[in-house]
C-alpha cells in the first residue's frame, strides 16, 4: 500500500493531480511542436544546400541552426512545463 502523505490528500492532491495531467500534456505538446519545426528547419536548410551548392550552404546552414534552437528550446520549455505540473 502506497504510504502517501498529508500534502497528497484532499485539495491539494487534486490540484497536484490536475497540474501533472495539464503540465504532462502540455510539455508533450510543445516538445512535439518543436520537434517538427526542428526537423522542418533542417530540412529546408538541407535542401537550399542541395539545391545551390556552395553558394547556398550559409543560408542552408543558418536555417538548418535555427531549427535545431527550436527544438532545443521547445525541449527546455517542455521540461519546465511538466516540472511546474510536478510541483518541482
């Protein structure tokens, strides 16, 4: 039987129950959102590099770096978001 404490009874375990769901859902949202646009960036880098050779490749570079701070970032956000829904 789970021994559970004072501050998981009653209100206060309703609201931590409440929190966690929105938190969780929320933080798999946003990590799911930054993982496309991460990808997207990437891609669209990958294929202005490919499409223009040498000459393109900061542009397709660039792009392909801001994707990826997207998805790092969402990440973070998404962490934080499922933490706050943790009480943490």
């Amino acid at each position: 039987m789970p021994n559970e404490s004072n501050q998981d009874k009653g209100a206060t375990g309703a609201a931590k129950f409440v929190t966690s769901t929105l938190g969780n859902t929320l933080g798999g949202v946003t990590r799911t959102v930054g993982g496309v646009a991460g990808t997207a960036g990437r891609g669209v880098g990958d294929t202005i590099t490919s499409a223009t050779g040498s000459a393109g490749e900061p542009i397709g570079n660039a792009l392909g770096n801001v994707g990826s701070g997207l998805e790092n970032g969402a990440k973070r956000v998404a962490q934080g978001t499922e933490d706050a829904g943790k009480w943490k």
